[in-house]
C-alpha cells in the first residue's frame, strides 16, 4: 500500500464546490488502495484579508499575535475538507500543525522546521483514516503557533512526504505542471514532462512561482519525488525529481523572471578589504536577502559596487546601507525600483559556450539594455528595466526555441 502526500493550494480550496471536488480527488486515490496524507492552505485570499484586517486593528501588529491571526486560515480549510470526506463516507480527521508533530524554531512569521514527529499521523492512518494537515504552520517548545512565510504550504507538504518516507508528494495548485515561461508573458509556453530539483530550485529562486524555493530544497535533501498538477483537471503534471536525462544535458529548460526587484548603488566607496564585509553583514543581520552583487572598478582607489534586493525590503536597506557608506567615505548612494530580473536556466549551460552570447545577442536585438549580470553552473540572470521585462522573456523564449517538444 503507497502512502501519498497531497497539497492543495488556496485556489484548489476557494471555495465549498472546490473543497468537495478536492475531497472526491482524495476519496478516489484512497479507494485506489493508497494511505493519503493531506496539506492544504488556505482558502483564496484569506491569508491577505486576515492581515488587512489586522491592519484595521493596529499599524504595527506583533509577528507572535499574527501567526496566531494567519493559522486559522487553514484549520478553516483542514476541517472544511474532513467534512467533505466523511460526507462522501471517506474516514478522515483533521490535524493542526502542531497537532502533526510539525516543530519550529521561535522566527515568527518565516519559521524553519527543526523536527518532525509523525506518531498521530501514523495512528490515524494505521485507523484508516485520511490525515488532513494545515500546511504554512508549526509549533515552537513553548507551544506558540509560528507560520513558515510565503509558500509555506509546499514546504509543509514536502516535509511531511520526507518525514513519512511517503512514495510521492503530489503539489496540486492551478496550473498544469512546471512550465517553460510563464504562460502570461509567452502564450506559448510548454509543460515540462519532468525537470531536476537542480533546476526546479534555480527557476524557483528566479521567480518562476509554481514551487517554493524550502520545499525543492527539502526534496532534493531527502530525494523526494514532487509530482506538480493542476487540482482542476486529470493531466499528468511535471515530475521534479533527482534523476538526469543525458540528452537534456546543457539544453535551456525555462525562462524565469522576477518584478520583486530593486537595486542599490554605493558609489566611490573605498576598493580596499574588508568593504565589502562592512557593507553586507549589517544587512543580513538584518533579515535583508541581497542577490545579484556587481563591483566596478574604478579609479583613484575607489569602485561602485551594485546588488538588489526584494522591493519590499528597499526601504529597510536603504536605511542601513545609507550610515555604513557614509562610515566608508562612499560618495553617495542611489536606488531605484524599476529594474527586473529575467534568467535562462538549464543543467550545465554555464560549461557550454554559446549560451551567454545568445542570450545577450537576444536581448541586444530587442532593444534591452543589460544593468547586471550574474550566474551559476545552470542559470544566467540579467538585470534589465522593469518595463522590459516581459518582452526580454518572450524574446529569450523563442530564441532558444522554447516552445518547440524535446
């Protein structure tokens, strides 16, 4: 008998037809012979209408007193969907994070999970029953409710699957798989029949929304197949899994891109060691993710140095950068939100020459002027103006012939 994770996003459970038609997906893998765990979200929007009304309450709420706010978004959805089970004379109960054995540190609102304690999952479904899990949400020693930030979800599922030593962990959300662009920007984009945790991880930390960063991560950490398909219809999905296809090898599997993007520059900061420290240590102190880091040289002993950082976290970096670079004797500092980022990933494109230059050629051709480079062993990314960003993913779509079937 197969044990199977399920995860079914806010759209999959919008609404009460939704949460029936997801309790008969589930009814029908459990009659298939199959031990069926569950992590759903949220429904729809309820995570966002919960902090605006926090918001109403106080302009400052505590993290502790949101995450107790957030956490009832999906003990909604778990108990919603144990009803729709037992309606159709499925056994079913319905587990909060905690009440799963799912353990936390004290980070509030982006909580990491530490342990694992499957026992109660493990007695409900030696009774026959199918276990309902509240994705995005754990437990602390101290027994407070923490959330796991964005995407939580998928990371509770894929923790969960790997803790169980389940068979598959199956994401299903409103999309048909893993594509190659989003389709909203290249109408043309394909499904991947399947893709490697490797490049599912970079599309993922480019943009590419159909998985969260943590849980490609946790699949890849634990070799946990991640079947992603779309809740709304019977289509196969794409498989993220460990294995490689020889032929793929070096071949361009999507195009990723991100508008959450905003850039910094320190200019005429001292080239001399130890900047650079000076610089970015306060900063990651201060909870501030940084990502592409571009340092010019320059002249006379100084350089400007550039990196981006989440829109939302602009203010915030400004407020730290702006005393440090002053402390350095930098120049000045300036900054800007209308940037994005648009990257070509695929296994081993970084070895294989060629694919830079088309890809810069590409965006040449189309008028896109380049503001940063960075890559890795299977991604290119390039920094370009905001309003570019949507033409520069068609234009490197069709280039490498994107929507053309392997």
């Amino acid at each position: 008998m197969a044990l199977i994770v399920h995860k079914y996003g806010g759209t999959s459970v919008g609404s009460a037809e939704r949460i029936k038609k997801v309790a008969q997906r589930v009814k029908s893998a459990r009659d298939k012979g199959n031990r069926v765990v569950v992590v759903v979200s949220a429904m729809g929007h309820t995570t966002d209408e919960l902090i605006a009304l926090a918001k109403q309450v106080t302009d400052n709420p505590s993290d502790r007193e949101l995450d107790m706010l957030l956490s009832t978004g999906e003990v909604v959805s778990i108990t919603l969907l144990a009803m729709a089970l037992r309606s159709l004379g499925a056994e079913a109960i319905s587990l909060t994070g905690g009440q799963a054995g799912i353990m936390t540190d004290t980070a509030h609102r982006r909580a990491s999970i530490i342990a694992f304690e499957p026992a109660r999952i493990h007695r409900e479904l030696e009774c026959g029953k199918i276990v309902i899990v509240a994705g995005f949400q754990g437990i602390t020693e101290d027994l407070d409710i923490t959330t796991l930030g964005r995407g939580g979800s998928d990371t509770t599922a894929v923790a969960l699957a790997a803790g169980l030593k389940a068979d598959l962990c199956e994401i299903y959300t409103d999309v048909d798989g893993v594509l190659t662009a989003d389709p909203r920007l290249v109408p043309g984009a394909r499904q991947l029949r399947d893709i490697s945790f490797e490049e599912m991880l970079e599309l993922a930390q480019q943009g590419a929304r159909v998985m969260h960063p943590r849980a490609v991560e946790l699949g890849a950490v634990y070799n946990m197949p991640i079947m992603v398909r779309c809740s709304f219809n019977g289509r196969p999905g794409t498989l993220i899994h460990g294995g490689e296809l020889v032929e793929r090898k070096n071949k361009v599997r999507g195009i990723a891109h991100d508008l959450d993007v905003a850039k910094i520059t320190v200019q005429g900061v001292p080239d001399r060691p130890g900047v650079a420290s000076r610089l970015f240590t306060p900063l990651a102190e201060a909870g501030v993710n940084v990502s592409t880091i571009v340092q010019n040289a320059g002249v006379e002993g100084l350089a400007d140095v550039s990196f981006t950082v989440s829109r939302q976290d602009l203010s915030k970096a400004l407020g730290i950068t702006g005393p440090v670079a002053h402390d350095l004797g930098a120049r000045k500092v300036v900054s800007g939100d209308n940037v994005g980022k648009v990257s070509i990933v695929g296994s081993g494109i970084e070895n294989v020459p060629g694919h830079a230059a088309t890809m810069f050629r590409a965006l040449a051709e189309h008028g896109i002027n380049i503001e940063m480079i960075t890559t890795s062993q299977i991604r290119i990314t390039c920094v370009v103006e905001r309003e570019q960003v949507a033409r520069a993913v068609a234009a490197l779509h069709s280039t490498f012939e994107l929507d053309k079937l392997d």
